[in-house]
C-alpha cells in the first residue's frame, strides 16, 4: 500500500509539472510585432490559479557503490532507448519532409531536446489551447507569422508523449488504431499530454483504446488514479462501466441474493477437487472485510444468508443419522448405501464447518454455538450410529472450542456449559478416529482450544467435568484429547491458589478533601 500510494504521489507531481513545462511560452519570430504567451493550465478543471505543493521528498537514502554504478548504467541505458523510439518517430513522421511554421522544442529534464517544424494550421485546428495562442493578436501579420514553442523541464517518457501526440495530430484517419500494441502506461501518457494541450481527438481516442483493450489490477488503479486527477469521469462513462453498475441498467437481483446462489452452489458441488477451489476462492474474497476499507458502502454476504446455510446442512445431517439408525434395523436389500451415507454424512459437516469458519472471521459465530448446543436430537442420534459415519461431526465441535479457547467467539457462560454438556462426550467417543481419518486435524489446536474452554466455566463446572476427563483419560489414552494442562490449572485453583470472595478489604477507598482556598 505504501509502494502504491509512493507511486501515485509521484505521478502526481509529474502531473502537476507539465502546466509548467511549457516554459518559454509562444515567441513568435519577427520582433516588430512581440507576441508572448504562457500558458498555465493545470489538469485541474478547477479555477484556481495555485498549483498544488508538490509531494514531500522521499526520506534520503545512501546509495552504495553498486546501487550508484548499477543505477547509472540503467538509467544511461533507458535513455538511449527514448532518444531511440523518437528518433524512430521523427524519421516516419509527416512533417520531416515539409517542416511547418512552428518550431516546437520539448527539452528534458536531462536535457534531451528535440525539435519539431509542426504546421501552424495542424496545431491550432486539433488543439484547441494552441488555436488560442497562435490565433491571438488579430492582425493579419501576426497571422503571418513564424513562432517558438519550448516546452522545458519534462520528464523522461513526457518528452516522447509529445512528439507522438504532434504525429497523432497529422493522423486523417481513426486516431485509436494508430494506438493499437501500445501498453496501458504509455497510453496514460498520451492521455495526460493530450489533456494538456486540449487535444481532443487524442483524448477521446486514449480513452476508447482504454476502453477496448483488457486490464491487470495493477493497471486498473492506475487507470482509475488518472482519470481522477485529470478530472476525465465525466468523459469515460463507458470507460466506468467495466468497474461499476448503473444503478437504473444494473440487474435487479441484490447482492445478497448472488452470495447465496454461489454458496448453494459449492455446498452442492459435485466434483470435489473443484469444490475445494471455489470454497478457498469464496473465503477469500469473502472475507476480505468492507470494515477493514474505507469504502463502507461496499456490500458483504449477510448473517442471515450464512446461518439459513447453516440450518439447512444441520437438517441434511439430521436426516442422514436418522437414514444409518434405521438402516440397523432393516433388511439387507433396504439397507442404504453405506459408502455413500459416510460420504454425504462427511460432506454435510464439512460444510457446516467452512460457513462457520467464515463467520468466526466476520466475528459473527457466537449465534452457532447456541444453535450447536441446542441439538439436543442430532447428539442423540449421533451416540447411535457407528463412529465410522459420525467423527466428522465433531470436528464442528473441536472448531467452536477452538474459536473460544482463541477469544474469537465470545458468548456467555451457560452457552460454553451447554455445548460441552450437549457434545464432549461424542468429541471424547470421536476423537481418536478424528486425528488419524482427517490429516486437517490438528491435535494440539483442539486439546489447547478445549482446555481453555472448559477453564473459562465456574470452577464447580471445571471441576466436574476434568473430573470426568480424568477417568475417560486413563482407559482411552491416546484416543481421548490430552487436556492434562486444564487439570493442573484447575488443581491449582481449587486447592493452592484460592481466593476469597469476600472483598471487603480490597474495595477501593475514596477519600474526598475540602481544601480551603
């Protein structure tokens, strides 16, 4: 961000340099008749006579010995290629072989110079800055006559913008072809000298190119700063289109409407390599937070879009255990599929867990961990069928202790007590299948996430249920979480490090004193 705006500042003041390149103004040849002119206008439409102050200087850096040999022979070597390209120009261009009555000189600030006998006649019929200043004076002389034009202090790429926008000038036919293979930075220079000398033709065909011609990011930005600062919004309507909606043609589904259409589609997505792209895709770009810009207005997918989500995957694993309960008690031949109940079953959790990582992150996941906790039926289904169908279940279970244990869910205590209540035991049952079946599991994030959990309860709450933890621990092992780390904790709580709670002899004294004046 800080490289981006470096960078727009110093287009600025490049920007800000050319109402002053044309140094000299216009000095026609013949004394007897002194006609000097200097033009100062700025990209800006605005009337104010001041420019704007020019950036502060970047900090001073102390170049080494490379960087300085490094750094000339680069810059000898950019230059040789521009004295190149507009030599290249002049050699095809339309007034070498007929010189005009303009003599136009563009000087660099490395004083480069190139000189151009222009027709007096192109300059005022396509510009419309230099039609007021060679039509000035009136008099028949003056009309008459031979004038300079030196145009100091440019920048580098500034000078060859001129002399090709003097050849665009002659240019009878379509201006935006003759742009055809050039890229969007040098278009944007010609754009902005065009600008400069009122050169319409020349402006309305950068912007046609710009319209026409495909953009990265990069030069998005740099396209939308240009426009800005010359002030070309108002000439570019098709040019905003690419970036922005017209309210009155935009179509009427809401944005809300389309976030849910694209979330429907990869909870229902066949192909699970292609699943896994749009789901990383989506996070991404969802979570990319308009709280986090300065554009609020920006729209964002909604809670309720999320947790309707969210219901509606609870209601399909509902009904995928109430499919593998019942299936124990039916013949074989009416028995369902049990690879594809595993896998719908997985796939319906997995589901569940990325809408809730996505609103963990929109800090919007404390609602969840209620409607979890409250699934009294889906757990009790879930003590039913074997844990090959039902681990993934409670890896959503691990996630939302994680997210506490974190402090990234925040909700009351007697909701942290009622989803322990209503799912540790299934998470305990679970555990082992869970960290060798799924290699996203991560055994230590979930037992850290879990202690922390339980140690946010009332110590009664802590204390029953590592009590329990205790025992469970002994005779699984390996196969239940390893929260030994909450047991101390607590130990320490209950029985070396208790505080009263009588605070009678720790409330704050006030004491108030009247001072006579």
């Amino acid at each position: 961000m800080a490289a981006s705006n470096r960078d727009r500042d110093r287009d600025r003041e490049r920007q800000v340099s050319v109402s002053a390149m044309i140094k000299q103004g216009f000095i026609p040849d013949s004394p007897a008749s002194p006609l000097s002119f200097s033009p100062s206008r700025t990209f800006s439409s605005s009337s104010s006579s001041s420019s704007p102050p020019p950036p502060p200087p970047p900090p001073p850096h102390t170049q080494t010995l490379f960087e300085m040999m490094s750094g000339s022979k680069l810059s000898d070597e950019n230059r040789r290629r521009m004295q190149d390209r507009v030599s290249k120009l002049l050699q095809h261009a339309p007034f070498q072989a007929n010189p005009g009555d303009v003599s136009v000189t563009v000087v660099g600030k490395d004083g480069f110079r190139v000189t151009m006998g222009v027709d007096k006649t192109v300059l005022s019929k396509k510009s419309r800055f230099f039609a007021g200043k060679l039509r000035g004076g009136g008099s028949s002389q003056s009309q008459l006559q031979s004038h300079t034009v030196e145009i100091s202090e440019c920048e580098s790429d500034d000078v060859e913008a001129y002399v090709e926008v003097v050849v665009l000038m002659y240019c009878d036919d379509n201006v935006k072809k003759k742009l055809i293979g050039q890229p969007v930075s040098k278009i944007l220079s010609l754009l902005k000298v065009s600008e400069a000398i009122m050169f319409d033709i020349g402006v309305a065909a950068c912007l046609d190119y710009l319209e026409a011609i495909p953009w990265t990011e990069d030069e998005q930005e740099e396209i939308m700063s240009q426009l800005g600062y010359l002030q070309l919004h108002h000439s570019a309507p098709h040019l905003l289109l690419r970036i922005s909606s017209d309210p009155s043609t935009a179509p009427r589904t809401s944005a809300d409407d389309i976030f849910a259409n694209l979330l429907t589609s990869v909870l229902q997505a066949k192909d699970d390599k292609a699943r896994r792209e749009m789901k990383a895709l989506l996070s991404k770009l969802f979570l990319e937070d308009p709280c986090c810009s300065h554009d609020r207005t920006k729209l964002d997918v909604s809670k309720n879009t999320l947790y309707h989500l969210c219901h509606s995957c609870i209601t399909s694993l509902v009904l995928c255990l109430s499919d593998v309960s019942s299936s124990t008690t039916t013949t074989t031949t009416e028995r369902p599929d049990r690879g594809a109940l595993i896998t719908e079953i997985a796939r319906e959790a997995d589901n569940i867990q990325w809408i809730v990582d996505i609103l963990v992150a929109k800090k919007m996941g404390d609602e969840f961990v209620k409607i979890w906790a409250d699934q009294k039926e889906l757990a009790a289904l879930h003590s039913r069928v074997p844990t090959v169908y039902r681990h993934e279940i409670s890896r959503i279970t691990a996630q939302l202790c994680i997210g506490i244990g974190r402090g990234d869910i925040l909700v009351p205590k007697e909701t942290r007590f009622s989803l322990l209540s209503t799912w540790l035991e299934a998470l305990y049952e679970d555990f082992g299948w869970m960290r060798r079946a799924s290699k996203a599991v991560d055994k230590k994030s979930v037992e850290d996430g879990l202690s922390q959990t339980i140690l946010t309860l009332p110590l009664p709450q802590q204390q029953a249920l590592l009590l329990k933890w205790f025992d469970r621990f002994l005779n699984k092992g390996d196969d239940c979480p390893n929260i030994q780390k909450a047991f101390e904790i607590w130990w320490r709580r209950a029985f070396i490090r208790k505080y009263s709670a009588d605070t009678d002899n720790a409330k704050l004294q006030i004491t108030v004193c009247d001072y006579q004046s």
